[in-house]
C-alpha cells in the first residue's frame, strides 16, 4: 500500500513518538522568528513554531511569511509593528515620490502589498 503514513490515527501517533522518546510542543504567541546569517537576515513573520524534542535535542519546525533583508536589518526592526522587505520600501518610495516613513506607514495599511501601498498614496 502506497501513501506513508495516510490513515494513521493522531492519537496512536502521539503515543508511538512519546514511546520513542519524542515529543512535539508548540510554542504559543510567536510574532516573527529572525534567522541571522554572515550576508542576510531572515525574517518570518506570522510565524508557527514547533519545538520537537528527540531525547534531550531540540529541533525546531518554523512556518510563516519569509522576508530576506540585508544582514544586520532585522535587529533594527521594532517588536511590535511588522517588517517590510526593503525592496518593498524602495519600490513605494520610488514610485511615489514619498519619504520613507509614508512608504512604511502606507505598506502597514495595506497588509504589506506594495502595489496597494502605491495606489494608496497616488490617490490621496
């Protein structure tokens, strides 16, 4: 029969996993997982994250909205409001003539879709 593991009951699962020694948690009210590297920051946002944990090793399952920004950037973003490629930024601020607060500000009110952030502001 072909198909791996179609029709496996989600409670035998879990008890076959905690047999193992596995165990999967998931981790509540995640705003954005930041992963730094030598030439890039990577950034998900409207993350859910997974904690598996395989006999005292952790290892930890992230999905979410993926945006790549030049290394060092995402440290510079605040906590609470969203983070916004910078491409994004530069293309709103090109296309508008706008400063780079108002491309922000226009990208938060539209749920971070450029091509609305334009028309937004070539309409006011």
């Amino acid at each position: 029969m072909a198909g791996g593991m179609r029709g496996v009951n989600p409670r035998q699962m879990q008890r076959t996993m905690r047999s193992m020694g596995i165990s999967q948690t998931e981790i509540k009210d995640v705003i954005e997982v930041i992963i730094k590297t030598k030439d890039k920051d990577i950034v998900i946002s409207n993350a859910e994250v997974a904690c598996i944990d395989m006999k005292g090793v952790r290892n930890y399952q992230v999905v979410g909205t993926e945006t790549i920004l030049p290394a060092g950037s995402a440290g510079s973003a605040t906590a609470t409001g969203p983070v916004f490629a910078a491409e994004d930024i530069e293309l709103v601020m090109s296309q508008t003539n706008c400063d780079r607060e108002n491309a922000i500000k226009a990208l938060e009110e539209c749920d971070g879709q450029p091509a609305e952030a334009i028309l937004k502001l070539m309409t006011q």
